[in-house]
C-alpha cells in the first residue's frame, strides 16, 4: 500500500513527462525536432514556462534522458526498464511514479503533443484546480455528425440540424492529463481502472493542440502547423 497523504505537507502539483525511447511507428519519437527543437525539450520548456508546477520530471526507462532533463533545469525519473517495452501500459509506469513521488495532483503533459500551447495548459491547470474532480482529461471538440456503430451520437435520423447547433463530440486528446495522487493510487491498490478513477471532468483543447504525433507524417503535419501556433502565442 502507498503511504498515507498529507497535502499540506507535500507537493502540490507535479508535471511528469512521460518519455519512452522505444517506438514501433516512430523511431525515438521523443527526440525527433520540430522547428529544430527536440519534442521532449519542447515540452519541458512548456512546463516550465507556465510557471504553475510545484516540480517536473522526465520519466523514462532510458537513461539518455536524465543529461537532457538536467541540461533543461528539471528531474529525471529512472523508472524500471520493464515499464518502457510495448507491453507495458500507461497506467503501470503512472502508477510506479506515483508511488516514488508524493503530490496532490500529477499532470501528465506529452511531449508528443508539442501544439499544446502554453495557454491551453494553464487552462487546463486551473481548470483542474476549480474543479471537484479526481481525473481530468483533454479533449478536441468536434461540432460535426458523428455516429458510433452505425447509430447518431450527437444527430438525429428524422432531421437535419445545422452543425453550427450541435452538441460537440468530446475526442479526448491525451495531450494533457491530471489525476489526483491519491484517488489514482487507491484504485490500483484496488485492482480497478486508475485512469478513470473517482470524478472525471473533461477540458476542452483547440484541434491543433490535439495532434499527436505517432507518426512520420504526424510529425510532417505538425512542422507545417508549427508556425500557425507560434504566431498565436505571439
């Protein structure tokens, strides 16, 4: 069992950048640039930026990203190299941090979603902050038909309604992510979801902020995007 929590005490908000050496589509995705910046320096520099984490880790099983995390000011987490081969899941190497690193709120941040501006991520913080809620996930908003095993989703059959009077479809994104320590923790224990855990709330992420790149051509698409997103942080 974890050890017992005690907020007052402890860190508040950890950022944790997850970063896996290892790719089948992607060869060390997290260390191919974008506009000449490797993504997982991109997404340190993001968290540090917004000025709002307590602390921010790098987590990988390769330990070629302690001198990366250490050259950008921030820590570096050696989990076990068996939570870095394909087999592993999100919630496993979550769950190995969470019980190395006390804190209220973990937000996962993904390097490989480097459109992530700066500004959606401190939405999402405060977000998460204001809110009564042990998960928040973020999603990419789609105001179009959308239908799941041939059925409406967010339409109608009998009518046409204008997409503009729709109710969005929630995409979740994963490219940011926060669960409450404790919550997270106690559902491992119990042999149950954790990345659902207690009270979920959804926040919603612009659509380029949801490009996540898993792929040679994801990557393509974002360096091609990339300028859009720097001239609306100017």
């Amino acid at each position: 069992m974890h050890a017992e929590d005690n907020t007052d005490a402890m860190v508040k908000k950890i950022a944790m950048i997850p970063a896996r050496m290892g790719s089948q589509r992607l060869a060390r995705k997290n260390l191919r640039e974008l506009g000449g910046i490797p993504l997982i320096v991109r997404a340190i520099r993001k968290c540090k930026a917004v000025g709002l984490f307590d602390e921010i880790w790098v987590n990988s099983e390769h330990p070629d990203f302690g001198p990366i995390a250490s050259g950008e000011g921030v820590s570096f987490h050696h989990r076990p190299e068996s939570l870095g081969d394909n087999s592993a899941t999100s919630e496993q190497y979550v769950a190995e941090f969470l019980r190395n690193h006390e804190c209220e709120f973990l937000f996962q941040v993904h390097s490989i979603a480097p459109l992530l501006t700066q500004s959606e991520l401190r939405d999402f913080v405060a977000a998460t902050e204001s809110a009564e809620v042990d998960c928040m996930l973020s999603a990419e908003e789609v105001q179009i038909e959308c239908a799941l095993n041939g059925q409406p989703v967010n339409f109608d059959f009998s009518q046409k309604t204008n997409s503009q009077d729709l109710v969005p479809v929630q995409r979740i994104s994963w490219s940011v992510t926060a669960w409450r320590r404790k919550t997270y923790l106690d559902a491992v224990d119990a042999g149950c979801c954790a990345t659902y855990a207690g009270r979920v709330g959804i926040q919603p992420v612009g659509r380029l902020a949801s490009l996540v790149i898993k792929t040679e051509a994801d990557l393509q698409e974002a360096e091609a995007l990339l300028p859009l997103v720097d001239r609306k942080a100017e």
